[in-house]
C-alpha cells in the first residue's frame, strides 16, 4: 500500500502523501490534521494531502487515523515536495 521511493525518508526533504478516509470531515478536524490540506470529494469522501518528512511522521498520521475511528481508505505517494526539485 505504501510506495516508498529514494526520495522519502532523506532528511528535511518531505514527501507529498495522499490519505483518503471514508466521510466527510467537518472544519473542526483542521486542527488534527493542521499540516494536512484536507478536501472533501464528491464521492462523500476526504482527502488529506501535504508534505511527510519521513515513514514515521507518516505513521504518526496513521496513527491519529486510527485513533479518531476514521475509516482508512487509501495512501498514496504523489510525489516529491518542493525541495527535492533541485536534488533530481
């Protein structure tokens, strides 16, 4: 599920990660996901999109997923952040 590239996980270079869970979630949920952008899709569900350091701040995301009992739908790497575009 998790695709892991050269690029994640090197130090102060984040990647770009999608998460998408099941149901809308109202405006009371940014301050949980504050370095997270957090769209609602039309197909009733929400995808949370932003820059992760590296695999554990990423399952620390995870991690407050579970915690809340939100569904878990997808993970997704999108790609390099903005300052890996001069290390390529």
């Amino acid at each position: 599920m998790l695709n892991t590239s050269d690029q994640d996980g090197q130090a102060g270079h984040p990647t770009i990660y999608q998460i998408r869970v099941k149901s809308h979630l109202g405006r009371q949920w940014t301050d949980r996901f504050e370095e997270l952008s957090i769209t609602l899709e039309a197909d009733g569900t929400t995808l949370l999109t932003g820059p992760v350091v590296d695999q554990a701040a990423l399952y620390g995301i995870l991690r407050k997923v579970r915690d809340l009992g939100l569904v878990l739908l997808a993970v997704n790497l999108v790609g390099a952040g903005p300052q890996d575009a001069s290390d390529n």
